[in-house]
C-alpha cells in the first residue's frame, strides 16, 4: 500500500514537473519562470555559478554568500495555484497519514517539542504551525503537551486541512500574510517549509508582526551538505526544482536569521543515523528493514562514519536551527 502510494507520488510529480517544461527547448519555460536575484544576498544573476540541470530545471550557487537555489526560479503568484491543486501533493498527504510515517514521526516530533520547550516563556504558550499539513505535529502538541502549549495550524493544501479538521484540529486554509494583525504567537514551527518559499527574507519580517515578546521560531529544513547529499548529489529527489526552490547549508541558514534580525539560539543537524539515510534512499519502500544498508553505503564506510560523527560534523539529513524573534 505505501509502496504503490509512494510510487503514484513520484509519477504524478515527475508529471507535473514536465508541464512546466517547453517541449521546445526542454528547460522551463519562461511563461512560468523568471530570473531572479539571490533570495539571500541580493547579488545579480552574473553573480551565479551555474552547478547542474536537472529534467530541464536549473541550479545555481551564490558565489557571494553560498547559497543553492534555482534559477530561473517558478514565479510566486504560479507557485501559491500549484499547491492548492497538486495531485501529487494529494498523495503526500495520504502517505502522511500512513500509521508507519506516523511511527517514527512520533518520536521526531515529540523531539522537537522538547527542545522548543527548553527555551519558552513560563506561561501557557501559542504556537502557530506554518505548513502544519494534515496536522500530526499539532495533534502529538495537543496529546501531551496540553498544559503547556496551545496550537494551530495554517495550511495551503485542502485535502490536508481537511484531515486535520476531521481530527479537530484548529487548521485553516490560508497564508501567513492572510492572519489578522491583532493574532500572536509564543512559539512558530516551520517544519520543511523555508525551502519551497521564493523570499525567506519578507517571510520572516511577516513573522515578527504575529509575535509576542521572546517568542521563538524553530525551522528545519534539507541539509544541502548532509551525508546523503554528498553521496548522491544531484540525483538526490530533494533536487526537485519546484517544490525546493532553497537549499541551505549551516553558514547560509543561520545568515538568513541573522540578517533579518534574530538571534540563534541553537543548532544543529538531525536524522544523523545510517538508518534514516538508508530509509530516505530506498525512496518507494523506506520501511523495508530487508534490504541491507550495504546495498547503499560500501561496507568500509558504514564502519567509519557511524552516527556520532555525522552529528559532530553536522551531516544529518536536516537542518535544525531555533531562534529568538527579533523584537
Ligand atoms: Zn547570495
């Protein structure tokens, strides 16, 4: 079941990564496109090193702060229709209800609650879930974290709002520059949401106007540099061009919170274990433990690089960075 689930996301995606393609010329074509400057720095296109193609998407890296990122990128207002309607965003939903993603969800996010935690005001804090999808994070919030935290979520996709109101979940279809003013938050978790925006940067001043004072933000994003990355590279599914538009690196995301005015209060990587890359490459099958990690990973290397030196020197899958707003 989750295997054909999984396998029926790829091919919808593969497909509706194609319909932005000029048969013509095989790149993406400019009536979805534009160029852009870097999201982070600001620097001119001249400025880009061009690093590969992928199925007629391009990627680049600033050459002035470091970041990865597409170029020419989909245009935003394009951006925001597709994921109200994607099919294949449909099925990512679907596979995010599965009781095994579920699983080891579980304990990920309870993690992370964890640390937020650590670093909140006293009192019975607000969270705002950004990109909260069918809501699991926020259910697992209201599980056990009850007496502690109140949370919603803002989501774009219908199918995954609609899960979580039928959980009742307090989830609404809407942006973040749709909230009204007045509404503040303790505490805002972006979970794998940074990398699909075109603007970190106005996205992160939009924050502060819902913010309390020393209110937190934690993020967590790809790890352009992760352990999976540098052995796969550009083959890696997170190189996908539409939906990832950013791909940060430690030196890149915290820059993006210090120059908007926030002060890091914590990072590091996480998913740092042989297991979860293992997982994450046999993409259509993660939960199947009969497959040898060797079939991924040589033998030598899997001897070497066990899971405190890929914590130590940040290569986990993800990074995790959480932050004070700016006031
Ligand atoms: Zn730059």
């Amino acid at each position: 079941m989750d295997h054909d689930l999984r396998k029926k996301y790829f091919e919808e995606l593969e497909k509706e990564l194609q319909e932005l393609i000029d048969p013509e010329t095989g790149w993406l074509n400019w009536r979805y496109a534009e160029l852009i400057p870097c999201p982070l720095c600001g620097e001119a296109t001249n400025c880009h090193e061009k690093l590969f193609i992928k199925n007629g998407y391009a990627f680049v890296r600033c050459m002035q702060c470091g970041l990865i990122f597409t170029n020419p990128q989909v245009k935003t207002d394009f951006l925001k229709e597709l994921y109200g309607k994607s099919r294949a965003t449909d099925i990512w939903v679907e596979i995010q209800e599965s009781s095994q993603e579920q699983a080891w969800k579980k304990d990920y996010y309870l993690e992370n609650i964890n640390l937020i935690i650590k670093y909140c005001p006293g009192r019975v804090c607000r969270l705002l879930d950004i990109g909260c999808s069918s809501g699991y994070f926020l259910q697992l919030v209201e599980n056990y974290f009850n007496d502690k935290i109140k949370a919603v979520g803002i989501e774009l996709n219908e199918k995954a709002v609609s899960y979580a109101l039928s959980k009742g979940l307090q989830v609404r279809k809407c942006l973040l520059e749709d909230l009204p003013k007045e509404e503040k938050y303790d505490i805002f978790t972006l979970f794998g949401l940074i990398e699909h925006l075109p603007s970190p940067k106005p996205f992160l001043e939009q924050i502060k106007e819902h913010a309390n004072p020393g209110a937190v933000i934690l993020v967590i994003v790809p790890n352009a540099y992760s352990l999976y990355h540098l052995f796969l590279q550009q083959k890696s599914v997170s190189f996908d061009g539409r939906n990832h538009l950013l791909y940060f690196s430690e030196d890149t995301i915290k820059k993006l919170f210090r120059d908007t005015g926030h002060e890091v209060l914590y990072f590091d990587t996480i998913l740092t274990g042989l297991d979860n890359i293992k997982r994450t490459m046999q993409w259509y099958d993660p939960y199947d433990v009969s497959i040898k990690t060797e079939k991924y990973i040589p033998l030598s290397m899997i001897t070497m690089l066990n899971e405190d030196y890929i914590y130590q020197n940040n290569l986990g899958l993800r990074l995790r960075l959480l932050a004070r707003i700016a006031g």
